[in-house]
C-alpha cells in the first residue's frame, strides 16, 4: 500500500471511530467503487462522506467531488470531511459543504 493510500486509510479510520463514539453505530469505511464512487464513509442514512488527508487544499474539487458522490448514493447531504495538519481527532478537522447544503441543514434544524 502507498504512503498516501495509507494515511487516507488511517483518516477514514478515525472518522468512523469517531461517529461510533457519537452514537452513529454502523458508520463504516466504504469499499471503492470507480466511477460510480459513493464517499468514503458509510452507515448514516442519507449522508455522504468524502474524507480528505492531503497536504493540498483544494475545496470546489472536492465539494464537487461529494456533491457527484451524493448523487450517485441518492442521499440528502454531501460533506467533506478534512484532516487539519498537526491534529489527528476527527473532532479537530474541519467538514466543508457548499452553501445550499448548509442552508437545508439549518432548515432541517429547525432554524
């Protein structure tokens, strides 16, 4: 396995243990699927999670990215799920969306 191959492993690893921790039982790690990509982590109905563990930011492509594996899950809600250099909890990344993805969240909060 490449060295980036294998930090992307460890990062979805986290993520999935930390949805666990919180409660989200059946969050796992997706198989790859070519073309017809679905995001990276799975188990929360209706979401998409595209995991990022790169040195380069590189935001529309990868909220393009979520928003294409969106539509080929069927699901509501697309996001990007980001390491932060230097930090290696998930609840210290940062999870990036477009904007009408933010505004149905808030909706669906009731806000």
């Amino acid at each position: 396995m490449s060295r980036s191959r294998a930090a992307g492993t460890r990062w979805e690893t986290a993520i999935v243990t930390a949805l666990r921790e919180h409660g989200w039982l059946h969050a796992e790690r997706r198989a790859m699927n070519g073309n017809h990509d679905r995001g990276d982590i799975t188990g929360i109905p209706g979401l998409v999670i595209e995991a990022k563990n790169v040195r380069r930011v590189e935001l529309a492509q990868w909220v393009d990215e979520a928003l294409a594996e969106r539509a080929n899950d069927g699901a509501d809600v697309a996001v990007v799920w980001v390491k932060r250099r230097g930090r290696t909890s998930a609840a210290d990344a940062f999870v990036v969306m477009d904007g009408d993805t933010f505004m149905r969240l808030l909706t669906q909060a009731g806000y």
